[in-house]
C-alpha cells in the first residue's frame, strides 16, 4: 500500500529540511566569545568555561566540561542553578548557537528573557509537544491555566551528550508611543539541526517561566536557562535583523510547489526506490526505509553503501510524479547526517591502503533484499567472487540503527569501513563521537576496529572474517 499525502504549500514549509527565503540577509554575526563570562551579567557558579563538554548518553544527568575554553557548561546543582543574561539587551534578532543536553535535562533559549524555545532531552519521542526541545513553550496565568505554546514540526532532537545546532529569527513586540503593545511577539523561524520546525508563530505575551513575566518592552536580554538541568553551550552568535518588510519572511525549501507529495510510513516501515541528489552525485539505484519511529535512511544498492540516515519525517517525492516526475528524486524531510557513498567491504593490500571511492558499476551484482517480520531489509550482492548481507534495523526503542554484514567466502584481507570523518573520538567502552560529537558509533572492541588517517580525516576499518558477522550502531 501507498502511503502518499498531498499537503498544502505552507504545511511543506513547516516539514521540510529548508534554507533561508528570500529576505535580505543583513550584515555579520557578532560571536558572543566564551574565554570568559564577562558577556554576561553576574553569572553563578553552576556556569563554566570550558572547550567541550563529555556525556554519557545512558546516564541521567551526566555532563561534564572538558578544560579549555569556547563553550559554557552548566554544571547544574540545587544550590546552583542560575541562568545566563547577556549584558546586552535586544530587538529583532536572529541568534544560532550549538547546545549539547544530558540525559533527561531541560533548558531553554529565551529572547528578551520572555519569549522561550524550549531545549529538552526529547530523543526519540514520536510525538513533540510544545514542552519538547524546538517547541514554543506554553504560557501560564492564574486565571487561565497553561494555554498557547508551539510544537515543533516534527522531532529531530538528537542524543544526549551530542552536539545540536539551533537558529532563532524572532521579532519583538511593537508599541505606541503611549506604550501600549500594537504587536506580539513573533518567531519567524527556527530551525533545529536543519530543520524548520517553526514559521511566523506569534506569542502573546510572555511563556511560562519567563524571567520578566508581568511586562513586555522592545528590548531585552538574552536568557539561557540554567536551573532545570545540565546543558553546554557553545559558538553563540547573533545579528539585528532588518526591518520587516510587507511580505512576511519565508523559509522555502529547495523544491517548491504548492502541491507537495509527502511520504510517511503508517504501522510499519515503508520502502521506497528512487533517484536521491547526494551532493554533486545523482544516485539511480537506491532504496530509501521510514520507520514509524522516526529512524530513516537511504542504501545504495549498486554501491553496497548506507550513505545517509535521518530522524523526522520521511520523504518528499513530488520530484517523482510533478510535471511527469522527470527528476525522479525523492529527498529526505528530517535531519540528515551524511554518511559515505562508498563501498562497505574492500579488499585492501593491508590495513594502511586507502579505500576505493567506488565499486565498477558491473562487479557487483545485487541481489535485492528481503524484508524481516519487522520489514526491515537484509540486502544482498555478489562481488568478486564473495556474497555479502548486509542487515539494517531500526531498534524498537528508536535509539539506534543496527548494521549486521555476514560475508560468505570472505577472501584474506578483507575489510568493512565502517565510518569516515573528519573526526572521531572515544566517548566510552565501544563508544564514539563523530564529526565533532554529531552522531555515535557503537562498535565493539572485539571487532578488532583499527582508527587511521583517511582523505576525510580518519575512518574505523574492521577486519572481516569468514564466518563471524560484523554489528554495528548508529546512534543520533
């Protein structure tokens, strides 16, 4: 069964993977430098500068700052638990800034010290409230309850103890000269990892847990909140946005129609074979997997490559049946982390040679695949002589994508790769960071994972044997 939906053009704005729209981009970012606190008003002790911070993404509230400078911890207590003001007061601003969440933490980003998008450790959930991180945080009166507040389009959080970006456009209320509010608050965009999670949603007054709760004026500082939990900051920057013009800023994505075909999985995982643009390459035969859970990714099957996975919503494939569907493209709708188009499995004349770039388009031989009772697919190919499965599941508490190769008549010598970055650290027993903490590997040392130097910056190869099958995570 299909599952294609056709959406109106302004609900494809608020679900696709965007780049900014058509207003006049103004001048350059001033970064808020973090050698120090002396941006800030009277920061508390919970609050400390260091290079990183490190989190163990099983344990509840586990952060800890890696000495150095250019990020902010909040080494968070109950006797120390105070937020960050900047000294500087603002209007319309557009501010981006990167925050890492502990383990079931919560924070929030407020402009003016008023209006919240809230930061939480929403990993996984399905179905984001206005409570979860990249949500519009609800307002609060005594005589009202909670009422107001914005989901996010949809959940692209990421894990604990990695790296999120996170980029604000707001517009601050506007008044008379008798100081009576003509305007509400406004966020024009926000964007989490990416993704547009937010467009032109007015607050009518300050969220709850505001700093100022009982006022609104044209400026104010901004907040980070620092008594809810452990949180990192780093690479703060901001800039005043121009004068809002009549027509509202738009944040479009790279295909537009006012008709957009949007793919979404149902009960179960769907598969789709499609054209994907993958950066200057144009990949012809790949199947791309949604989960209900929000795992996703795309597998070259002439390459025997798993080249990208995402979180968020699946596919838009109008580029498939719009004006004949000459492109044939279908383009991920979350937040996609960018993996190789590569083969896996090489045979390499030791573990120093490089990895081929490719596999010649008639050595390898697919198979097809076969679909589990989950309906997850087991991929399979012939190459030069040897046969390769190549397992891939979404794990059913939404935390990972597993990779399983079993190789028959594996040959001396050879290889799986099994990521290549421009960095890769330990973060724990079998644990690693990549690309600066922006997703994780579980791999287990009994693999035998040898960590070099590659074109990219360095990659983990795992000699392949004859009979043992190779397991892996991908964890983000």
């Amino acid at each position: 069964m299909r599952f294609l939906k056709k959406v109106g053009y302004s609900t494809l704005l608020g679900l696709a993977c965007c780049r900014p729209g058509y207003a006049q981009e103004p001048a350059g970012f001033t970064t808020i430098p973090l050698n120090d606190l002396r941006a800030f008003r009277d920061p508390g002790k919970n609050w400390i500068i260091a290079s990183d911070a490190s989190a163990d993404y099983t344990v509840r509230g586990d952060m800890k700052p890696v000495k150095g400078t250019g990020a902010v911890v909040n080494h968070f207590s109950e006797t120390n638990r105070t937020h960050l003001f900047t000294r500087e007061e603002f209007g319309d601003l557009e501010v981006e800034l990167d925050f890492m969440m502990a383990n079931y933490s919560n924070s929030g980003v407020y402009l003016q010290g008023r209006y919240e998008i809230q930061l939480l450790d929403s990993w996984t959930r399905p179905n984001p409230t206005a409570s979860d991180c990249g949500g519009i945080y609800s307002r609060w009166t005594k005589e009202r309850g909670t009422f107001e507040g914005t989901p996010p389009a949809m959940n692209v959080a990421r894990a604990p103890g990695l790296w999120q970006h996170l980029r604000i456009r707001f517009r601050a209320p506007r008044f008379n000269a008798k100081g009576e509010k003509r305007t509400n608050a406004r966020f024009e965009a926000v964007h989490l990892n990416g993704v547009l999670v937010q467009q032109q949603s007015e607050v009518t007054g300050p969220t709850g847990s505001a700093m100022f709760r009982d006022d609104e004026k044209p400026t104010g500082p901004l907040v980070l909140q620092g008594d809810h939990g452990s949180v990192a900051f780093k690479n703060i920057r901001y800039r005043a946005l121009p004068p809002a013009s009549t027509t509202p800023y738009q944040a479009r994505s790279h295909w537009e129609t006012r008709n957009p075909i949007l793919l979404k999985p149902a009960a179960k995982p769907y598969l789709l074979r499609s054209f994907v643009q993958f950066g200057e390459k144009k990949l012809t035969h790949v199947v791309s997997v949604g989960s209900p859970n929000g795992i996703n990714f795309s597998y070259d099957s002439q390459q025997g490559a798993l080249f990208q996975v995402w979180r968020g919503d699946f596919l838009d494939v109008t580029q498939m049946w719009f004006e004949r569907g000459e492109p044939q493209l279908a383009r991920p709708l979350g937040s996609v982390i960018r993996l190789s188009d590569a083969p896996a499995v090489a045979v390499l004349a030791g573990d120093r040679s490089g990895w081929p770039d490719s596999v010649a388009f008639d050595d390898l031989q697919s198979h097809g695949y076969v679909l589990n009772q989950q309906r997850m697919p087991t991929f399979s190919y012939a190459w030069k002589g040897l046969e390769v499965k190549d397992s891939l599941v979404a794990s059913a508490n939404g935390e990972s994508l597993v990779r399983t190769l079993t190789v028959t008549n594996a040959p001396d010598h050879l290889f799986c790769r099994v990521v290549a970055a421009s960095t890769i650290e330990a973060a724990g027993e079998g644990l690693y960071g990549v690309n600066g903490k922006s997703y994780y590997i579980r791999l287990d040392k009994k693999f035998k994972p040898v960590i070099r130097p590659s074109a990219q910056g360095t990659e983990i190869i795992v000699p392949l044997e004859k009979t043992t099958p190779l397991t892996y995570s991908i964890i983000w």
